[in-house]
C-alpha cells in the first residue's frame, strides 16, 4: 500500500502541475524554456552546498499519526503524502526543476501523468533499496554520506535530459 | 556484488543510463518517466 500511495501522490500532483500549465501557456516558448534552464543552471550549484537559494517547501515532517491510522491505511496515507512531494521537506532541487518544466513545457496531459508515476516509483526506489541490502542501519550510514553526490547528480542529469527534449 | 547493487547511487546510475537510451531512441514518453523517478529518488533519505 505504501508503494501505491506513492505512485497516486505522484499523479495527484502532476495533475494539479497540469492543471496549472495552461497559465503559463500564452507565454513565448523562448521564455517559457528559459525559465527552466536557469532554474536548472542555479540547481547543480545549490545541490553542491555553493549556492544558498531557499525554494518553497513544507518544511516539516509527516506526523507520525499518519501511520498508526492503520497497518494499510496509515502505509497508504503516508505513501500519498509522500509521493505528492508537498507534504515534506524536499531536500533536493531537481522536483522544483520538473516541476518548472511540467508547467512550462506541457508536454500533454498522459505524458504528464506519466511522469507523476515515474516520480513515485523513484521515491519507492529508497525503501526497495534498502531491504535489498543486508545492513540497513549501514545501508542509511551509506546514504547519508552519499547525499550530495546523489542529489547533485540527479540535478545535472535532470538538466541533461531536459536540453535533450526541449532544445 | 550485492553491496554495490544496492549502493544509493545505483539506482541514479540506472536512471541516468535509461534517460540516456530514451533520449536517443526518441521515446519522449519514457524519457520524462525516467525525469520523474530522478526527481522521486533525489529525495532519498527526506521524509
């Protein structure tokens, strides 16, 4: 359920990205792209800890009463909360890059969704890795030390892929 | 092997190579697919 609840807080908020999109539709292209290549140019320096740039977020944790609602409805509610990307910190620039991308691009409505599950199967991609491994308390040790290189990387490969479509 | 299978960069290198082999087969579907799982796991460890 938790998996499943990622996936639809992935779709829930492309949906409202796509929603919002039309407002940015009656924009010249030239200035719709620039948009995101400059957000994207300023995310591989903030990620490097280079450049301080506060972006908006909620800047708290899910309560923890969201998981005793439960055993399948409190792993689904969390995973929802989770997967909407809105309901947490985001501790990395390349969502804010997407989502810039998302409203300005509007590459249609099924593309977008689309994207809303690939979000979620990327936020599952944690918790898979890591009862993949045989060490968790290592496995987390491991992660946090591999913080910066992942969300850094993340955020030139986002930019990568987004010349590739867009330019 | 399997320590770095599951390294928390593996699943970033796979990503990375699948955009790459997205991009260049012009399936544009796919490719923001793989945007959206960057973006998803660039928030490992935030919860």
């Amino acid at each position: 359920m938790f998996a499943v609840g990622l996936v639809a807080g992935g779709v829930l908020s492309a949906t409202v990205l796509w929603l919002l999109s039309g407002l940015a539709a009656p924009l010249p292209e030239v200035a719709r792209y620039a948009v995101v290549f400059a957000l994207a140019a300023l995310a591989v320096p903030r990620d490097l800890g280079l450049l301080r740039l506060p972006l908006p977020q909620n800047a708290r944790q899910i309560p923890q009463a969201v998981l005793q609602a439960g055993t399948l409805t409190g792993a689904g509610r969390f995973g929802l909360e989770l997967g909407t990307g809105v309901r947490t910190y985001v501790s990395a620039s390349a969502p804010y890059v997407l989502a810039a991308a998302l409203l300005v691009a509007s590459p249609g409505v099924l593309t977008t969704l689309i994207t809303g599950v690939g979000f979620g199967i990327g936020r599952a991609a944690t918790p898979v890795a890591r009862a993949l491994s045989t060490d968790d308390d290592a496995w987390d040790a491991l992660l946090r030390r591999r913080t910066r290189p992942l969300i850094t990387g993340a955020a030139v490969t986002v930019a990568a892929l987004l010349a590739a479509l867009l330019l | 092997m399997r320590s770095r299978a599951t390294d928390p960069l593996a699943p970033l290198l796979v990503l990375a190579v699948l955009g790459v082999a997205t991009v260049l087969a012009g399936l544009d579907v796919l490719t923001w697919t793989v945007l959206g799982g960057l973006a998803g796991y660039s928030l490992s460890g935030s919860v």
